[in-house]
C-alpha cells in the first residue's frame, strides 16, 4: 500500500459507482446514530479521509468478539475488512501466519507509524513477566506495548481488553489487567461487551476512519453514542418495571407475558450498553427479549458481581416505603421512573463501595 | 535438515504454535512439536460461584465454540442436581446446537481453511466464462442427495443458490483484481500465495471459492438466528439450569418465542439447509476429488491408529448422565473409540466407552511430562498434581523463545490418554466411530447415524477409493466436517419440526424449576455433562458443596488433539499428522497450516485447565464422584 485512501478512492478503485458509495455514507451515518442532518458531513469525511491501517492484536481472549466482528449487518463484514479499513494484521482471518505474518506486522508498523489503529482483543496476564500469553515467541505484554508505541488511537475490543474481563474475575490467577493497565499516552477507545453489538463495534471503527477522530467518549472511555444509556432506560420491557408486573421465577406467567427480569436478577439497571435500542443484529433480539436477565457484560467487573439471578438491591422508591415488590402499587410515571432509576444507581455504586472497602 | 517454526498459527482460536523438523531432500517432517502458549484459568475462576452462573463462566472458555461449553455445562449441574428438563428445552438446546456446528463448520470451511486450498492471486488467472459452466459442472455432479426426515417443507425454492453466469464472475475476478493491484491486500497480505499446491485445483475453482468465501461471510451470521431468539445474543447466548429462559406462549404479544421468533428460526434453518447443499458441500467435493486424484492424501496421523467420542443429540429428554440416561436415546451414538480404522472397517476395533469409564482411574489419565507442570505419573484428571513448572526453550530466554525444547516441557496443553494411549476426536472420529459400529452391526442406526453411513459410502463412490484411504488424511479431515453439517443442518430441521409438533399438542414449558432454589439441592452432589460439539467429544465436570462450585473441569476435544507428547504414548494428534505430512518448501510450510487446520484447531479450549498459583484446583486430590 503505497498511500493510504480514502473511502472514496477506495470506491473509484474498486470501480464502485457513486451512487453506492452515497448509500453507503448514508447507511453509516445510521449506524452512527447520527441524524440525517449530518449525512453530507459524513460524504465530506468519506472523500476526503484516508483509510487508516488496522492492526488487531489477541491477548487472553476467546476470540468471541472477532466473531461478533465478522457478524455485522450495516455495515457488511466483508465491506468493512475488504473496502473500509485496511485490515493489515489479524490473526483470526488474515491468510499469513508465522514468521511471514510478523514481519509485515512489523513493517506495517514502521511504514505507517503515528497512523495505524490498534485494535485490542483480551486482557493481558502481567502474573510472572507474561508468560501466561507468548505469541510470536514474545509475550503479549511486550508486543502490546511495542504495538501501542506507534499507534494513532488504541481501541479496546470487548470487557477483556476494556476491564481485564473473566480470567480477571477472582481469583485471577494470571493476574490479567485491562490493557489500559499496561499502555499509556495513547488516545483509548473502549468498547466492552462479552462481546460487544457487532454493529457498535464497526460502527466505532467507521466513526474514526470517516471523522478521522475518536467519536465523543464519556470518563471511562466509551463512545457515548453507544454507551450513553442504561439497558433500563430504553428497554422494551420497562413499562413493566414502572408497573410492577416482574417475572416472579422462570417460565411463570410473566416470562410467557414478557414481563420485567428484574426481580430474577436482571442487571439492566446497571448496564451501560446499546441492547435495549439498538438490540442485537439490526434489532432482531437481545438477551432480555428472549427472556434472560442482562448479566451487564458490558460493565467493569460483572464478573464478580454474581450471583447473577440474585436481583440487585432493593430499590427505595420515592414517596413510599415500598421495594420493588411494591412498585405495581404507586402510579409510577416518567418522573418517578427517573428518581427510581437514579435510586438503583445510588444503591449500586453504594454496594461497591462497601465491598471495595471491605476489600481493602 | 532445517527446523521451521510457525508461531502464530493463524486462522484459528487462540494462541497455538508449532515447530517441525524437515528434510529438505525428501520434503519429509521427521519430528513436530504443538504448543498451547497461553493459559486463561477459567476453571480457578468458576470455584465458589453459583452453580446456576457458570453456564456464563464456562462459555466464555471459548467465543468461536460458543453455546458449546455452556451447554455442557448446564447438562453438568442438572446432571448433579437430578434435574429433568422439559421435553421444549431439550429441543431447542439441540436445535442451538445444531445451527452452531452448521455455521461453525461453514466458516471454518471458507474463512479459516479456505485459503489453505484457493488463493485470489489463482482466481485472477480463470476464465469467468468457464467458471460459470463449471459451477454448474459441481452442482450437478458434487451434490450429495441425502435429507433428513422433514414433514413440513416450509422453503419454497432454495433462497441462496450459487450464481452461475459469466458477468457475476468476471465483476468477482474485477474486484479482486483491483484489490491485488492496489496493494492493499489487507487480510491476503503475505501469505505463500506462490506456493506449488495452489496450482493443484484449475483457475475457475479458486475464483467459485473465492466467490463463496465473500457470499458466505455475509451469510454465515443468518445461519445462528436460533441463538439471538432462544438465548438473546450470539456469540454467547443465554443459558438456564433446569431449561432455557425463553418462554414459549401464543397468547401473549411479549412472549419470547412465538409464532414469529419461530418463523424466524425456521427461515435460519432453511438457509442452513441450502447453504450446506448449494455451496458448502459441492465446493468441498469438487476440491476433494481434485485432491484424491492427484494422490495428496497424507496428514492422517493418530486417526489411523484410534479415535475416541462420546455421543450427542438426545432424541427426548433424560434423567441424568451418570445413571445412563443420557445415553439410552441419543441420534449421534459416537460413544466409544475405534482402533485400526487404517486397516480398513472390517479390521478395526471397537470398544466402548460409558460414563462409568471417566470415573475409572484406568481409562482417562493426564499425563504431563512435556507440560508445563510439575509431576511425571499419569493421573486421573481429578486428581492431577497441578503446581505449574515453566521451563526455558531450547534455544532463547523464557520470554523471547526461539525453539522451544520437544525434549523437556514446551506446552501449557497438558496430555490426556485413553488406556494408557493417545486418541484423536472430532468430526472425522466421529464418522469413523458410527461407520464402524454400524458397519460391524454393533448397532441398528438412528436416521442420523444412516445418513452418516450413506454419506461416507457415496463419497467412497465419488472418489472410487475406500474410506480408510479418503479418510484418513487431511483431506478426509476436511471432507467428514463437511458432511457433518450436512447432518446437522437438517438434525437443526429435525428438532425445529419437533419442539413446533409439542407445542401444538399444548405443552410450552421450558424450564423445570423445582430445583431452582439452592435449598431444594443436596449438600453435596457431583455431575458431569457430555457434548459432541463441532470439534469432537467434549466432558464437564462439576462438585458442588453447600451450594457453591466445589470443583470445575472440562476435558475438551481441543485437548486431545493439540498434547504435546509423552514417551510411553508417543505423539499427540497435530504432532502425528504433521509428521504424516509432506512439506514441499520448507519455508513456506502451507501443508503444515492446512493440516494443523483440518483439525479446527481451538487453544483457549486446550489450555484453560490449570492452576498457576501451583495450588491444586478445587479438590481435585479426590474422586468427585466418591
């Protein structure tokens, strides 16, 4: 690759007319959940931006989140790695192997230093210098590090590279840490999830080879376009939470009526994720609509925030007494929805207080 | 004599690597060496924890095997706590994993094996109008004719059928054409694209499968729909102990699965069908025949000699595993192990292989001689020494290796045993396992199992080879994984006609809830759960004290075939068919990736057993089951 192109080029290249390459601006600005107002800033960025080149490194992972990669809809996998980004080194799908595979890595690296982005997949063990993770014949840590070194953004892809995720989870026997633990300096997107929305994965990567900038993130790094609300506040299944009508057990007449998961542990109230507006594969389910309680795999530390269908605690509702077994019994409009949410909040961050606290 | 290491091994899960010595006169592989080279922990992590959580705890062991470990993980706990599942619940598990191995197989076949056997530098040189003719040459003569029993055909006309025109082939062959000429070959940089074997198969069949591999990795994602509908998400959809969540009900408009979610699995199941028939299959035949006639059939191995599996697909719903229920009405009876299949069906031996048999101290054994580990018996794997013991390689220091040492440990994978002996698994054992014991009449076949048999008896026809010959090789690798989801595609058919039929007759129960409080369970129970998921036969284990996770393990088809060696038993599966392999440029060792890849291979599955703290896991100084 001689000079790096823009989407646009890329389209004139491939002989692809401009009419799709409108529709397809159009169908991204979309999936960015963008309004159409902002369609012809995003044809502007297409012609004009360059296609960075993709480096996506494998750490302590279960290539989970590859998988979800290759299952996007809009845009299209084989869009995305065959015509968007120039995916230069990934070793689930990519051909080479060896030491063939390395030494473009590494030429890829120095050819478009200050350029490339980094996609991260896994946590990385640290536990006695490393050795739980060798690829290459190098440890992850280092190869981590000398990736990150020349990197123009670092994206971390899915609850392991974001948090540490599972092998992380007590007692953590490689000692794994988020990989922001072990880079610095460099502009980190996290994207968690076990694993994350397809769509929101490319839909990130897309934002930044269109704006050539990281989309707006909030304080611990995540695109707030994806990860602005709770599960709770757009879940479909909400207007049975303020009504009280919850699945009581399994399979009881409230999981045939679709009634809320709370009270079986459901962690929607906690979970920062696109499940309840975008749901999953262009809105065709998410874990909810087929009747289980979200886990909040997206949220740091899920794991150790078992048992999982045990609900969380209960929740003071404003102007009565009443836990969530009472709710049904006060008229509960947006407001109080509001104030309820905000309750549950409050409590959640008061328990994880209290066990960091008793932690230390 | 030159020592060639190719460290990653992609288009795999996780982190695997391997080191094969070849005589560069004879292209021979006179030695070769597997390693797992990271290790997660996820067994250490599930201790303690609810017993109705670790269905999550265990999938996460793997994203491309997901539903895999989860299922095998509820079956487990229910195994343990005496749970019965609802007849619904039993169908839509298998229907899960019905989809699951279609799709796992599809992508495996055109995304991770695929460019082992085509090259898009190939495809540039066919004529479009001679692949079309030939597309219709391979769907005529590489169609396998054989269904399963479907009593409502819902699929009107095949939805995806392979294009076969001039003008389709020559804007694939534009595109790729652009890409080699811009340079940017993204995921086609750098690979052996020069490499003698991509001249085995002509032109038009590299631009058809190349084709296919862009039409199918847009497709692949249709063909799990069941997860999204009965668990929520995919990778990892849901689980519950005692069923499935999604509540069935025709009566409300919220329920999980009705009419509608119903129709949309029915609509995945159909693709999965044509998918399988139209492209997969065809494609793998035509490539396979081409191979069989050009004599390249090595890289059989450990195959020839013994295979092992553990039966799937219970037809109803069952009381436990460890009583024997499980096994009393499966479709896929692969329970057991074959030997000698080399020598032809009517030579090999079959023995059984019962539930009873992985308690016994006798049959199953871990060795870790050339593991990272501490300890030099073998051990039952309940009661394995597991203080870690990383050593430096060869050649190198501990982090930054050059050759890893075959002589000392140079693995995180550790090496399980049958008897004292080695066993390969996966879908070629299966088919090898059914063959034999239908073939000898140890047993009366199941639809699923004569399917089986009528498979590999017409591909023998097909490739006027006997299926010891086929079979046993990469290639037959390869080829039984195809037929496989061929099986499955329509067992996916099969359970969707049956969890519909019961719902119709008035029962929509999922989930059997007696047993969900901890309460109601005894203080001490043990389970195990068995699967025969895409990549071979699959075992979790599960103590549960006063509630909690006493002890986990998983003995997992990945273990099995990617062990490093062991001197009374001799090489592990990828370490024999490597050096059943011949390597025509030893630089460029293609057939070692296409071998390795036969076997699918998946390390975070491999290497997830053992505890680095040095301490043992759990109680595994004690039979679980005592």
């Amino acid at each position: 690759m001689e000079k790096r192109n823009s989407l646009w080029d890329v389209f004139q290249k491939k002989n692809l007319s401009r009419r799709s390459f409108l529709k397809t601006c159009v169908a991204i600005t979309g999936v960015l959940g963008l309004s159409p107002t902002m369609i012809p800033n995003v044809i502007s960025a297409a012609e004009k931006r360059p296609l960075p080149p993709v480096i996506w490194l494998h750490g302590h992972e279960c290539t989970g989140c590859d998988e979800a990669f290759i299952r996007s809809q809009s845009p299209l996998a084989s869009d995305v790695i065959l015509n968007m980004i120039a995916l230069e080194d990934m070793e689930v799908i990519g051909a080479a192997a060896g030491e063939q595979l390395e030494h473009h890595a590494a030429e890829i690296m120095k050819k478009y230093a200050g350029q490339y982005l980094l996609l991260v997949e896994g946590a990385v063990p640290v536990g006695d210098n490393g050795i739980y993770c060798v690829v290459g014949g190098k440890t992850f840590e280092e190869s981590l590090k000398e990736a990150a070194k020349g990197a123009a953004a670092v994206i971390a892809v899915g609850s392991c590279a974001a948090w540490g995720g599972i092998q992380a989870a007590k007692p953590n026997p490689t000692k794994s840490v988020a990989i922001s633990d072990v880079i610095s300096g460099k502009p980190l997107i996290n994207i968690p999830g076990c694993p994350p929305i397809p769509e929101v994965l490319t839909g990130v990567v897309m934002h930044y080879a269109l704006f050539g900038e990281i989309p707006p993130l909030d304080s611990k790094s995540r695109p707030k376009q994806f990860f602005g609300n709770r599960i709770h506040d757009t879940c479909y299944r909400r207007a049975f939470f303020d009504s009280g009508m919850f699945v009581e057990k399994f399979d009881d007449i409230g999981s045939k009526a679709g009634w809320c998961l709370y009270k079986v542990g459901c962690r929607g109230p906690e979970a920062y994720n696109s499940c309840g507006n975008m749901r999953w594969w262009n809105g065709l389910s998410y874990p909810i609509q087929s009747g289980a309680p979200c886990i909040a795999c997206a949220a740091n530390d899920f794991w150790d925030n078992d048992q999982f269908y045990q609900r969380l605690p209960n929740i003071p509702v404003p102007n009565t007494i009443a836990s969530a077994d009472k709710v049904g019994m006060v008229a509960a409009g947006a407001v109080t929805a509001g104030v309820v949410a905000h309750g549950i909040a409050s409590a959640i961050q008061h328990k994880k207080h209290q066990e960091k606290e008793h932690k230390e | 004599m030159k020592r060639i290491v190719v460290d990653p091994v992609s288009r795999i899960e996780g982190h695997l690597r391997v080191e094969v010595v070849i005589d560069e006169a004879s292209g021979k592989v006179q030695d070769a060496l597997s390693s797992g080279t990271a290790w997660r922990g996820i067994e250490v992590v599930c201790k303690d924890r609810d017993p109705r959580d670790l269905w999550a705890f265990a999938q996460r062991i793997c994203g491309v095997c997901t539903t895999v470990h989860a299922l095998a993980s509820v079956r487990a706990v229910e195994d343990a706590l005496g749970i019965e599942i609802p007849k619904n619940a039993n169908y839509i598990r298998n229907i899960i994993f019905a989809s699951q191995t279609v799709q796992d197989h599809l992508i495996h076949f055109y995304h991770l094996h695929g460019l082992d056997w085509v090259s898009p530098v190939e495809a540039l040189k066919a004529n479009p109008a001679s692949a079309a003719s030939l597309q219709n040459t391979i769907l005529e003569k590489y169609s396998l004719p054989f269904s399963g029993p479907i009593e409502f055909e819902t699929d009107a006309y095949p939805k995806d059928f392979p294009k076969a025109t001039t003008v389709y082939y020559k804007e694939i062959q534009a595109k790729i054409k652009k890409i080699v000429d811009s340079g940017q070959l993204g995921i086609f940089s750098a690979h052996y694209w020069d490499h003698p074997d991509y001249a085995v198969l002509p032109p038009e069949v590299h631009l058809i499968a190349i084709a296919h591999y862009l039409n199918m990795l847009d497709r692949q994602k249709d063909l799990v729909l069941s997860h999204l509908i009965f668990g929520g998400k995919n990778p990892h959809p849901h689980y519950l102990v005692g069923g499935m969540s999604c509540s069935i009900s025709m009566n409300d408009m919220n329920a999980p699965v009705n009419t509608e979610r119903l129709a949309v699995v029915d609509t995945s199941v159909n693709l999965g069908i044509t998918a399988v028939n139209y492209f997969y299959l065809p494609d793998l035949l035509a490539i396979g025949d081409i191979y069989a006639k050009a004599g390249l059939l090595d890289g059989g191995g450990l195959a020839k000699e013994r295979v092992l599996g553990f039966g799937d697909l219970p037809d109803e719903t069952y009381t436990g595993t460890s009583n024997g229920s499980y096994h009393k009405n499966l479709l896929l009876r692969s329970n057991g192990v074959v030997e000698n299949f080399g020598q032809g069906v009517a030579n090999a031996v079959y023995h059984p292989f019962e539930p009873k048999d992985i308690l016994d101290p006798n049959v199953i054994t871990e060795s870790v001689e050339h593991s990272w580990y501490e300890g030099d018996a073998d051990i039952h794997p309940w009661k394995g020494e597991t203080k870690p013991k990383f050593t430096a390689p060869k050649e190198g220091t501990k982090t930054n290796w050059k050759y890893l040492d075959e002589n000392g440990k140079y693995s995180w994978v550790k090496t399980p045993k049958w008897r004292g002996k080695m066993a390969e698994v996966g879908p070629l054992a299966r088919y090898i396992i059914v063959y034999t014991k239908v073939k000898q009449g140890i047993m009366e076949p199941t639809w699923v199992e004569k399917m089986m048999v009528d498979q590999v008896d017409a591909v023998s026809k097909l490739l006027n080879l006997p299926p010891e010959k086929w079979m046993l090789s990469t290639l037959g690798r390869t080829l039984t994984r195809g037929l496989d989801a061929q099986v499955f595609a329509y067992v996916n058919k099969y359970f969707l006609e049956k969890l519909i039929k019961n719902i119709k007759s008035g029962d929509t129960t999922v989930a059997n809830m007696v047993k969900w409080e901890p309460s109601s369970w005894p203080q001490e129970a043990q389970g195990v759960g068995l699967h025969e998921p895409p990549r071979g036969g699959l075992s979790h284990w599960v103590v549960i004290k006063n509630g909690k996770t006493a002890n986990y393990q998983a003995v997992v088809p990945s273990t099995w075939n990617a062990c490093p060696r062991d001197s009374k038993a001799g090489y592990g599966a990828y370490e024999m068919a490597m050096i059943d392999t011949k390597v025509k440029v030893p630089e460029k060792p293609l057939e070692i990736l296409k071998v390795i890849h036969s076997f699918d291979p998946c390390l975070a599955c491999a290497t997830h057993v053992f505890n680095a703290e040095g301490k043992q896991i759990a109680v595994v100084n004690t039979d679980p089951f005592k």
